[in-house]
C-alpha cells in the first residue's frame, strides 16, 4: 500500500511554488491524484513529500474571450470542462473528449491539468489540445513560461515541466473559420483507457473544397501523443476524398509507434489507426463544412 | 505525522487524527465503521466504492481522506431516512437489482448521484450515470429498471 509522506497543502500559488522550489526531485504533486494514486498504491512512486494542490484558490475556471480564445485553469476537473455550456458551444470536441474519459466518479475529482502532468501518452486531452493548437502555462519561482501542448510530452509519464514548476493554464486559441474537429478513441468498454485515440481537425479554404490545413494527433499510438505529419501532408493543399483519407490512414499508421500489450497488438493498433484516422477524419470534415 | 481531518458523514460530524496517507474509504470503513462501502478493486475502476462527496459521485479508494477536508460526505448508510428507505433502495429490492450486493452501494450512490442531478434521465443516461460502477452478476438490466421506475415516478409517495 501507500508509503508515508510528508503531506503539505499550500494556501497560494506562490507557496505550492516554494514547496517544490524547496523538495524538487523529493516530491510530488498531487491535484485530483485519479492517475497517482493508483502509482503510489502499487509503490511505484513513493515521494518523500506530497504537495497537495486541489485547493489551490484560482486555478479552477473556464473563460472565453472572443478575441484570445479559450482559458482553463490547470485545476478545472474533467466533469467541468464536459458540463459547461460555453465549452459545449465553442469548443464541443473538447466536451465530447471530457465525455470519455474514464467514469462520471473520476472525471468529478481527477482534473485536465493533473492528466496533462501524468502524460499517459493513450490519455484523451492530450490528442485533442495538440489538433487544437493549443498551449500550455508553466509556472515557478523564476517566472512563467509557454509551451505548445505538442512539445509537452518528452517520453512516457514523463514531461517537459522543470521540477520546481506548475502547470497553471491551458490556452486554447480561437478555432480558424471553417474548421471542424473531432476525436474519438477505441476501447473495449467504455470508461478504458484508449487502446488507440485520434483527433483530426480540417481546415477548408477555397471554396470549401480544398483542406487548407488539416492536423492529426494519436493517442496510445507512440510513448507520447504524436502528430501524424505524413498523414497530415496526404491531406493538405487538397481536396479531401474517401480514397485520399485511406491513404492518409495508411501514412499515420506506418508513421506510428504502437506498442503490443495485454489490450491490443501493435499489429491491431496499426490497423485501428488506419480506421479512425478515416472516420474521424471524415468527421471533421464534415463539421468543417458546416462550420 | 498524522494530521487533523473534520468530516460530516451522513450529517454527523466528525474529527480524527489519521495518517495523511489514508484514503477516504479508510476512514469510512476503519475509522468510522461504516463498513457499507466496499472496496472492490482498489485501483479505481469498478466503483463498489462509490460515495457522495460534496454532492459529486466520487471512488472513495482514490481520494486522500485529507482531501475531503471540511466536506461532506453521504453513504450509502445514509441514504435510508431512519426505517425508510430511499426510493432507489424500494426500488432495487422490487426489481431484483441485485444478488451478491457487492456493487450495490456503489451503484445507489452513483444513482442517487445522477438523480439528484438529473431527476428524469432517459435509458441512455441511466446507464451513463452508472457506466462507473462494475456488476458481475445482474447484467445491469434489472439495475437499470430500478432506477428508470424511481424516474418515471413510481415511487413518488415514498419521497
């Protein structure tokens, strides 16, 4: 079971940052800990000291602006993101991605930055922020910094934050006109992790025929989150077909690096990445011309 | 070092010293005896755990108890008002939904979770409101009548 820590809970930003300033490599930070407890349970992390951040005032918040687009606080759980109206609206991939992930139970505790930290590459935010263009808030006792969502994720469970630092926001710029985006992962029952997860987003330019630019990320397909740039460079600068997606699926899927588990082959995932990036694809597509 | 936690359970309201590193079912199972709640898998994925706290569903194996802190929490034996029972528990008994009763406290918890957020849900988001919680023997069937018969009203006397 769980290994004794030393348990703080800081009232400020400021503090959470002198915690982690101060312990570095000795601890942890916990949010909703839906991803680390689990770890910690089975020992395979067992911190010194775990910094307790769910309560941190000012870190839980939607907000739009119709000229900077999309502002969530690291600290926002799931369940809040999939429920709100604004997001629904605006941002509907992002609702139905918060839809399936995990259950109604962990999706009300655990939180959207505490899944981006814990970088399971077959996590469902992480695919979809990526299409997105979306970019990621850091902060520390030297300052704040951005990084893209893309170059977030370094290697399995493992990120580019610096260990005195905080993930605080995530920005979600506003959506290209004629743009649509989707996202979908496979998995056995619902409510499991994605045995291969994909999003697509298409942009048309001339007369909404033409895929001006298009970006494709998969999920539980390498040990992080990827773009499928061969597929993306199938599809851009030209007019979407059934028969030009298959072969953009056929490019994510040789571009992929999936593994073979208990879940699925890797030979599976190869051909499920072949499928989805074909459906969802055309999913996109179609949310594009009516966008 | 153990640390203060204050907790309303089923309106009581408590104070412990516990271990941060103790889990909100801990509390509830050991500490207050409250032993309703179940603790099936222990790694967050059938839901047998499932309590209400703050009025949200949540898998009491994967929350620090410390967490909870100042909140309130209903279990499932606090789901009855005295000798009456809640109209899900009426209801589970009439539709057969359950057998072993393992699941069955996670499962009301969660359904009294998606009622009282949603009194009138359709099929559909019945077994939405309950795809967090695992059972191995119903077949989820009978479940789903149970709490589809509390939303259609049948057992609106007993509220």
């Amino acid at each position: 079971m769980i290994r004794d820590f030393e348990y703080f809970v800081p009232k400020t930003l400021k503090e959470a940052l002198t915690l982690l300033d101060r312990y570095r490599d000795e601890c942890k930070v916990i949010a909703g800990g839906q991803s680390l407890l689990t770890l910690m349970k089975q020992r395979l992390v067992t911190p010194k000291y775990l910094i307790d951040i769910k309560r941190l005032s000012g870190m839980d918040y939607i907000r739009y602006d119709a000229k900077e687009g999309l502002r969530i606080g690291a600290l926002t759980p799931h369940r809040a993101i999939e429920k709100s109206p604004l997001i629904q609206d605006k941002f509907t991939v992002l609702a139905e991605m918060e839809h399936r992930v995990a259950s109604i139970q962990t999706r009300n505790w655990g939180t959207i930055g505490g899944d981006l930290c814990h970088a399971d590459p077959a996590g469902d935010p992480a695919p979809v922020l990526i299409v997105l263009n979306a970019v990621l808030k850091l902060a520390s006792l030297k300052g704040e910094r951005t990084l893209s969502v893309e170059e977030f994720s370094l290697d399995y469970f493992e990120t580019a934050l610096e260990p005195d630092e905080l993930l605080t926001e995530i920005q979600v710029p506003l959506v290209p006109p004629r743009t649509g985006t989707a996202y979908t992962k496979f998995n056995v029952i619902e409510g499991d992790m994605a045995i291969v997860g994909t999003a697509v987003s298409v942009t048309l330019g001339e007369g909404d025929t033409i895929c001006s630019d298009v970006r494709i990320a998969l999920g539980a397909a390498a040990p992080t989150p990827i773009r499928a740039k061969q597929a993306e460079g199938v599809l851009r600068g030209r007019k979407i077909t059934d028969a030009l997606l298959e072969k953009a699926g056929q490019a994510a899927s040789a571009e992929a690096e999936p593994i073979s588990d208990i879940h699925a082959s890797e030979e599976y995932r190869r051909e499920l990445i072949k499928v989805l990036v074909k459906r969802v694809g055309k999913q996109a597509l179609a949310r594009a011309k009516r966008a | 070092m153990k640390k203060e936690l204050r907790l309303t359970v089923n309106g009581q309201p408590y104070e412990l010293y516990i271990k941060p590193k103790t889990l909100l079912v801990e509390v509830l199972r050991n500490e207050l005896g409250l032993t309703g709640t179940k603790r099936g898998c222990n790694e967050s994925a059938c839901g047998a755990c499932t309590v209400v706290l703050n009025g949200m569903a949540v898998r009491s194996c994967s929350i620090l108890a410390l967490q909870a802190n100042g909140g309130e929490v209903v279990t499932i034996e606090g789901l009855a008002n005295g000798t009456v029972l809640h109209p899900l528990q009426k209801a589970f008994l009439d539709y057969g939904a359950f057998q072993c009763g393992f699941c069955t406290a996670g499962m009301l918890m969660s359904a009294k979770a998606l009622l009282d957020e949603n009194p009138e849900p359709t099929k559909e988001q019945i077994k939405e409101g309950i795809d967090g919680n695992l059972c191995r023997c119903t077949g989820y069937n009978s479940i789903i009548r149970a709490i589809s018969a509390v939303a259609k009203g049948e057992y609106k006397e007993a509220k």
